[in-house]
C-alpha cells in the first residue's frame, strides 16, 4: 500500500513539476491569455512576469470599463 502511494505521490508531484516549468517559459501576453480562459491562476504567475501582467490586465479592464 505504501508503495502505491508513493507512486502516486511521484506521479503528481512530477506534473506539478511539469506544469511549473511550463509556466516559467510563457511570455506575459500567454500569461496573460492563460488567465482569462482560466487554464492558470493568477497566483501562479512568476515573480518576475507579475509586473507585466498586472499592467496588461489593467489596460484589459479600462478597456472593457470604456465599453
């Protein structure tokens, strides 16, 4: 039993893995198009596209506020 719940561990954690790396190798505007059809949370943004997103984001909703 204890083998087989390590195995599921492994596998989870390996897409985990996976699915972060993916992530740290999207531009901002994927990002940012990731967020919108909700394929990604906003939580899960690089530190370092936060910044970017955020601004392209904003620029979403004043321009949806215009409308």
């Amino acid at each position: 039993m204890l083998a087989i719940a390590t195995i599921v561990y492994a596998v989870n954690w390996y897409k985990q893995e996976q699915r972060s790396k993916q992530i740290s190798e999207m531009t901002c505007d994927d990002l940012v198009d990731a967020i919108i059809t909700r394929e990604i949370s906003i939580l899960e943004v690089p530190a370092e596209h936060r910044e970017a997103v955020n601004e392209i984001l904003q620029e979403i909703q004043e321009q949806l506020d215009k409308s």
